[in-house]
C-alpha cells in the first residue's frame, strides 16, 4: 500500500484556526462503517445516535505547556523548545529550533529565570536537554510554558487556549498535543449521555509528537512509529470486557483510545509504551465504533481511520465533508463512525 493512497487536497481556508465557540457546536459528520452513506449532524446531536447499548471510552491525558522561549547563555537570539517526552530523570528529548548551535554543553536560558538547561546529546532528530528546576517541572511550565499548538495552526496561543486545547475531563498531565475528538464534548452534553444510561470509561494515553510525524516512505510499511505511553486502569479494563462479554459496542473516542485499547489487547498489558502502526487490513480486536477528527493527509491517524472504515469509504467522506465545508484538523468538526 502506497503513500500516494492517502493523499487529498484540502483548501486551506478549511482548516480551523479557531475552535467553534461552543464546544458541542461543532459539526459531526456520521459515516456508516458497512455502507459508506454518510448524514450531517451538530456534535450535541451525539446522545441521540448513541444507545445505552455503547461503551464510550475516553482519554483523560492532559496537555502541559510543553513550548518555551529562550536563548543560549552569552548570546542573543531566541531558542525555542518543544518538549517532546522524558528520557529518564530530569533529562528529555526536545525539538529545538534552531537547533545546529546546540552543542553538547550549551546552556539555555529560558525567559523566566527559574529554568535553565543544559544540552547532553541529539539523537534521531532530537536534542537531549537536562533541565536544572527546583520542584516539579510540570508546576514551573503550568507558569512559564506555553500551549503547544499543532504546526498548522497559524498562530500565537492565546490565553483562551489554555483551555479550550484541552478536553473537560482532562486529568493527566503528559500529552504535547491535545486527544482532539474528546474536544467537543462538554459538561452539559457528558450529563446527557449519562442520562440515557450510556456509561464512560476512561484510559489515558499521552499523544507525542509522533502524532504530527509526517510518513516520508512511499512504502508505508517502512514507516516506524513513535512510541506513546499508555494506562488502562482496572476499572476500565473491567468495563472493556464486561462489553465485550454482553455484546455490546466500544465506541473509541479518538484515534488514540483505539490504539490504547488495541495495543492492550494484543500485548495483554494495561500499562506500556505503544509503537502500534494501524494501517488497512489491521483486525481490530476491542472497538467497534470511533468518533474522530479529520485528518491530515499522509499521516498515520488517516491511515488508522481507513483501516477501520475502508479506505474508500474515508475518502468519499472527506470529499463529502470538504463539498459541505466542514472545518479539519485539531480545532475543526468530527465524524462518528459505526
């Protein structure tokens, strides 16, 4: 299968700098998995499309303000950082930019004087920074971080960000980017599905920035993927196979509960790193729904959605979406698929 398979043109105007003002407000696009006949919705439409039933399952991560600015100590011109994970201790990997002049040794100075690191390697793409932080760093980047927007959002975080690039129910601090389909729900719209006796359950999965990794192999096989650090609790796993035990449908909310969810069945491990490539002809063991965003072209997460719903069937649904001028990517509208 070939890179070329997952391409499409998007204007670029549909691509959503902004997030709708209400949350649930969004459109939903509903895609018949069988069929491929698709219908239009508004996202706090969702309780009504749902029976009791479905499992919803969530993915409580939470983003921290993994961006920062700052320069090299006895120099001038700004740095800017992306932390991307932890390594070990208080060392992690980080995207810099630029990043040539950052030799082994070089001190960064970051604009809050609080924070300060040094350099200790680079390694596939990425620069090794050992941070010097009295206390938690999560604690210092709530302060001083910033909201690291997605690369094709094009501009600033605002304040606002701060909140509206992060799901009600986030809990656990350790995603650089946002689970996006669980954008849209809000407290009102969670009430409604408990209502109607659809339970929810919860895992956590801390989306890297493999997620925005673009595949370059036009023979997508030879395409490796990032690793991203998963928990499925007891509670939930419980919830899982009870479903699956009474027949009922697991619904995934986001490609990254479906690669928890997935991951988990085939390495029977509720706590792991997952590097879990999901591409057409992938036999999906857990879920038989998934509520979604729309995708990039030539990324991983479309090739996971066409797995799931054919590929045909996805194309003829973007094109569908782009006829109606549906809003892509991380701020944009979703689709459900069942």
């Amino acid at each position: 299968m070939k890179l070329a398979d997952f391409d499409y043109d998007l204007p670029s105007e549909l691509i959503a700098q902004h997030p709708q003002e209400k949350r649930d407000e969004s459109r939903l696009l509903f895609l018949h998995r069988q069929t491929g006949k698709v219908k239009h919705f508004i996202f706090k439409d969702l309780p009504g499309l749902l029976s009791q039933e479905n499992l919803l399952v969530l993915n409580d991560t939470k983003v921290f303000k993994a961006r920062l600015i700052g320069k090299r100590e006895g120099f001038e011109g700004r740095i800017e950082i992306l932390i991307a994970h932890r390594l070990r201790d208080d060392i992690y990997n980080v995207l810099a930019k630029p990043s040539k002049k950052l030799l082994t040794g070089t001190r960064i100075v970051f604009d809050d004087k609080r924070l300060n690191a040094e350099v200790t390697g680079r390694e596939n793409g990425y620069t090794q920074l050992r941070f010097n932080v009295n206390g938690c760093l999560y604690n210092l980047l709530d302060e001083i971080g910033r909201v690291p927007l997605p690369p094709y959002i094009k501009r600033d975080a605002e304040k606002w960000d701060e909140s509206r690039y992060q799901t009600i129910y986030a809990k656990n601090p350790g995603a650089i980017a946002a689970p996006t389909a669980g954008l849209h729900f809000t407290r009102s719209l969670m009430e409604s599905i408990k209502s109607k006796k659809i339970n929810a359950a919860y895992l956590t999965l801390h989306v890297g920035y493999g997620t925005f990794k673009p595949v370059v192999e036009e023979d997508i096989l030879k395409h490796s993927m990032h690793k991203e650090y998963y928990e499925i609790t007891h509670k939930t796993a419980g919830l899982v196979s009870r479903a699956k035990t009474d027949g009922k449908k697991i619904i995934a909310v986001g490609t990254t509960v479906c690669r928890a969810l997935e991951s988990a069945a085939i390495k029977r491990n509720a706590e792991s790193s997952t590097d879990l490539f999901i591409y057409p002809g992938f036999n999906f063991n857990i879920i038989d729904g998934l509520l979604t965003n729309f995708h990039l072209p030539k990324t991983t997460l479309l090739m996971l959605v066409s797995a799931f719903a054919g590929r045909e069937n996805i194309m003829n649904a973007y094109q569908e979406a782009i006829r109606h001028k549906y809003r892509f990517f991380s701020y944009g509208d979703a689709m459900l698929i069942l």
